[in-house]
C-alpha cells in the first residue's frame, strides 16, 4: 500500500459497487474513491493511499452538499464503517442498489432481464436480529465493545446501534456490566491473553426470547460463576445463554465447544406458516421483516403441482425447503454445516412436515452423485453463501435440467457469474431485489428463471 498526500477540487459522480463515492477532479487524472461522499457532493479530498491500482481518499471539506445527502442517526457511523450508507435518503439507497444489480448482471453477455424496484425495509431502523460485537480495552484501559472499524481490527466503541434490534443493545450493556462486576478480562488478539472475545446475541422477533453467546478464550478463568451468575440473572425469563469457547487464534468467532448456561440451546421464531429452532452457529436470515416479504415472494412465484421433488441447496436450518414443502411430493434440503442440518430436521419435526429430508453434505457432492445414480429434481431454489454456487455446481444443475431455478442471492457479483453458466438454457422470469441491509450497500436478490 502506497502512502501519498494531495489535496483536490472536484465533484462525487457515482457509487462503486462497494458504496463508496468516486470523486473526479481535473487536477488529477484517476479516480478517487472516498467512504463518506455522496454522488452530488462537492469539496476538497485529500489522497490518503493508493491499493490495488486505486487511489483512496477522505473528505477534508464539503462546498456543496448532495440533495440525497441526510443526517446520520449514528454518532459513529464515519469511524464504524458498518453502515457506509448512514448519510444518504433511503430513496437513494433503494435506488442504488437496484441500479447496482442491473449493472453487475449487465457484465453478463446475451442475459436478457428486467430489475424491479427494490422491496424496501419496513421499518428499516432496529431491524438487525443479529449483533455480534468483538470486546477491547479503550483508551484508559477500560472494557469496551463495539464494531470493527473499517479495514481494521480497531474497536469502534457505541453505545448503541441503531440497525440492531433494541434488546440485543439491551442484552450488550448487561454482558459488559456482569463482566466489569467480575473483573473479567477481555481477549488481546496479538498477545493472546484475556478472556472476554466476543459476545453473539439474537432475538426472535415472533417471541419475548433472545438467545446470548458468549465467546471466551479459556473453558475455565477466574470470575467466570460470578460473571455468568450476574448475567443469567439480568436476563429476561424466557432467554439463552450459551458459553462458546474458542482458544485458537482465528479470525472465526465461535469455537467447538458450548455449554448452555440458561434456557436451551435454541432460539425460536416463526416465519410465515413455520415455526424455526435456531442454534448458535446456524445461519438465519438477520432482517425479519424483509425475510417474510421474500419468502412469500418464493411462493409466490414458485411452480409447484405437488407432485414435484424440490432441491433446497445451501438449506441452513430448513427454512424456505419448510416453508414450500406443502406444495411439493417432496423437498431435500443440502446443507454442509452439521449444526444446522439438525436444526432442519427438528424443525421438520416440530411442524410436522413429513415430505422433508435434511442432508448433510457439500452441494456439489450432493449432486455430482445424485446424477450419477440417475436421480432427478424438478425445481432448483439456491440459496448459497456470499461466494455463490460455483461453475461446478451450476454444470451439475444444467445435467440435471430443473424445470425452474429459484436463485436468493446475497451478492449480485457472484450472482451474474452463476447466471452466466445457465443463460444459454434458462429465461429470467423475475429479478427482484430486496433491502435485507438497509443503509449498507449490501442487497438481497431473488432471481426465478425457467427452463427454454
């Protein structure tokens, strides 16, 4: 990375996919991209670095301000770096992200689609279910949590966070009080010594519940009854409380061993006709309000007869599999995490659902031997992590010819890449997007395609 400093006149002119604002200048012939600045802004930026052939800088003065530019509601949202999109009207969020969609699935030669306009978020403040946040010392060595800031792995201390949902603040403030009342030291990333890692809380929007985990280093340390004592007791009467320990020196948030302190290892909610257990380590969409709008979208828009057998690849805990299965002969929902292949099949269990199978594999595996032994599926719904499925995975759809492919995407990068393998045999029925992240540049994609 090459350090650098210049001072520039110029105007902000559009987002990069990323969110952050491309200024251009004619004193200078590059691109500037600065976090911060709002398409419409004009000012002074200064360079701070170059990386990766472009250069970076921030906002030394604002002269005219954008008329999408707002207040932000964060007190830290310019050092947080959580949420990039704080300063702008959600009307231009929206309008950036289905902008944002149609331009990364435009890379895609000869895909021919249509963008709607994009599900908003209602509301779109407090709706996080899910905070996790790393534990430090401040600067007068006083315990402190919060979020990474931006590009680092320095601790923005907040009070609270105005996407999360008002209990997990709640919750943050009682687990960093039991932990100043125990003495509990928090976790040091480069000396390896503290306790205190990170604390994990979500909250089920359909009941009064939330479920805690703490992450420390060691099983055992010093003030660890008194703490967690303290903590169960400040919690409400239908909470969880989890002890996750991790002692290896990762990036990765939870260990391999738990311990339930209070309530039970799950989490309940409902989505939409289902009822969900949630362990700790199972992904669960973290925007309720968004979540039931797309599923419903899901089966709206998904072509079942009941006599058809419905592949749920990337299932997680069994959600949008559950949620078809009543118009499906039968619903095999792959997932490779463990953890979570067992929270489908007791969710399975818990609603009844008798058509549902729950397997535990890599879903390329899956299929790779499922065509090899003559099997067959006549509708696809993918739903796979930030990376997207995969040359490998999409080859093994086109084999096996679905009738439809119902593809939930978090990343429309990755999304235009799948897409791309399955043009040549598929027709895009609908591109909808959904806010699941309100003030982030990050959008939620629901693509239903059909077989030519």
């Amino acid at each position: 990375m090459e350090k650098t400093s210049s001072l520039y006149c110029g105007k902000c002119v559009s987002y990069t996919h990323l969110g952050m604002g491309v200024f251009v200048t004619d004193q200078f012939p590059e691109r500037i991209l600065v976090s911060g600045m709002v398409p419409g802004d004009e000012g002074e930026v200064e360079i701070s670095y170059k990386r990766a052939g472009n250069c970076f800088g921030k906002i030394k003065k604002l002269s005219v301000l954008s008329k999408d530019r707002v207040t932000p509601l964060c007190p830290v949202h310019t050092s947080c770096g959580g949420c990039l999109f704080q300063n702008v009207s959600y009307e231009r969020q929206l309008a950036f992200k289905k902008d944002l969609v149609a331009s990364q699935l435009g890379r895609v030669e000869g895909l021919s689609f249509e963008v709607s306009d994009p599900v908003a978020s209602e509301p779109c403040l407090g709706v996080r279910n899910k905070v996790q946040v790393p534990f430090g010392r401040g600067r007068w060595g006083e315990l402190i949590y919060g979020f990474y800031k931006e590009l680092s792995h320095d601790i923005v201390p907040y009070p609270d966070c105005v996407n999360a949902d008002p209990r997990a603040n709640e919750i943050l403030h009682k687990v960093k009080d039991a932990a100043v009342m125990a003495k509990i030291s928090s976790y040091d990333e480069k000396s390896g010594r503290g306790e205190l890692r990170h604390a994990v809380v979500r909250a089920s929007r359909a009941y009064e519940e939330a479920m805690v985990t703490i992450v420390t280093k060691d099983k055992d340390f010093e003030g660890k009854d008194e703490f967690f004592k303290a903590l169960a007791a400040s919690l409400g009467p239908d909470d969880h409380l989890i002890h996750n320990v991790n002692g290896d020196k990762t990036n990765v948030i939870l260990g391999a061993v738990e311990e339930t302190i209070k309530g039970s290892p799950y989490l309940r909610d409902r989505i939409l006709n289902r009822e969900f257990l949630v362990s700790s380590r199972s992904f669960y969409q973290t925007n309720p309000y968004v979540t039931e709008k797309l599923y419903q979208s899901i089966l709206d828009h998904i072509e079942l007869t009941g006599e058809e057998t419905v592949l749920d690849a990337y299932g997680g805990i069994g959600t949008i599999g559950l949620i078809v299965a009543d118009k499906a002969k039968k619903v095999i929902s792959v997932e490779n995490v463990p953890e979570a292949t067992e929270d489908a099949k007791k969710n399975a269990e818990l609603n009844h659902v008798t058509n549902f199978e729950a397997v535990c594999s890599d879903v390329g595996d899956y299929l790779e031997v499922l065509a090899k032994n003559g099997g067959h599926i006549d509708v696809a719904v993918l739903d796979p992590a930030r990376r997207g499925c995969g040359q490998r995975t999409m080859d093994q759809i086109l084999s096996l010819a679905p009738s439809q492919i119902v593809y939930v995407s978090c990343s429309p990068m990755s999304l235009a890449k799948d897409l791309a393998v399955i043009k040549d045999h598929y027709f895009i029925r609908l591109v909808q997007p959904f806010d699941m992240f309100p003030y982030t540049p990050h959008v939620e994609t629901l693509v239903v395609l059909n077989r030519k």
